[in-house]
C-alpha cells in the first residue's frame, strides 16, 4: 500500500517528514495491536503496521494507475494499481481506504470501498497486514499533485501489458496477484 497501496499518503507537500512523524498502530502476526509508533521508525525497525488497497475502476470498469511522486517515503516513482495507504493509529480499515481513495484520486463523495480480502505483506525490509478494496469512481478525478506523478484508467489488457515492463511498488504488485488468483 503504501498502496505503501503503494499505499501511502499524508496529503502534504512536506511528505517526507510529516509522513514520517504519522503515528500507526503496531500489530502482531493476527492483527491485534501492541503497540503505536511513528511510522517512520515503523520502517526502520520493520514494525508490522496495518494497509489499504484500494482498485478504483471508473464507469467503464478500467482501472485507475499511476506513478508515484519522488518524494515518496516507500516506493517512490513506481507504479501502482492502487491508491491507499497506511491505517493510522485508531483507524479502522474502512475509514482508512474510503480516506486514502477520496484523497489520492481527488474527489469527495466517493462510495464505501468494499472489503474483498486480507492478507499479511512480509519482506526483509517491509511488513503490513493489508487489506485490500475495490470502489467504483464515476466522478472526474484530480490526484494530488504531492502523491501523484501521472495517472490514467487502463483496460485490464493495457495493465497486463505493462506489468512487465513498467517498475511496481511490490506490494501492490503483490496485491495484485492475490486478487486475480481470489477472483478465480
């Protein structure tokens, strides 16, 4: 997630400090919360921290993608299938993905992303419990500039086509592949 869905957002332009000063709750292997830290010392000790994932499709069921900016804490300049980010401390997933979706896609009114499946995301450096949504955007979107480097709404076929040759965040690429094997 962050988007870290590949998934993160602070919605700033002074990303990289607010961003990592955010307070997250800490949580263990079931996603019970020990503990709450800054979400940049999260990273630097691979504390395990909560995500969201949200695909947005527009009226015509493409997928919205885009490149992250530079300035991104995790990730920067990959592309991603996802807006989303990290749960904040006390956060519910919920109001965490419907928070992320509306600011990274630039719009307000947008309907509750729908919960499709969990899973725990484990690297040497990176660990989340990610919980990833799907939400439907008819509205004109205006990503924001501090988090969005490019944008468009690609076919399925158009994002399988780029797959291998464009640079993901591996999270969301790797929310991604559990979505098309949950999908059947």
């Amino acid at each position: 997630m962050e988007s870290d869905g590949s998934v993160e957002s602070d919605g700033s332009p002074d990303s990289g400090a607010r961003s990592a000063d955010e307070v997250l709750d800490v949580v263990d292997e079931r996603d019970r919360v020990v503990g709450r830290a800054p979400r940049g010392e999260t990273y630097a000790k691979r504390l395990r921290t909560r995500c969201v994932f949200v695909l947005a499709r527009d009226a015509e069921d493409r997928v919205f993608v885009h490149r992250r900016t530079a300035g991104k804490l995790v990730f920067p300049s990959h592309y991603d299938m996802f807006v989303g980010g990290v749960v904040g401390a006390g956060e519910s997933y919920e109001e965490a993905a419907l928070r992320e979706a509306e600011e990274e896609l630039g719009v307000s009114g947008l309907p509750r992303p729908v919960p499709l499946f969990k899973f725990l995301y484990e690297t040497p450096e990176h660990t989340w419990w990610s919980l990833v949504h799907e939400v439907r955007c008819t509205l004109p979107v205006s990503p924001q500039a501090e988090e969005v480097a490019w944008h468009a709404f690609l076919t399925e076929e158009e994002l399988a086509d780029r797959l291998p040759r464009w640079e993901w965040v591996p999270d969301g690429l790797e929310a991604y592949r559990r979505l098309l094997e949950w999908r059947g």
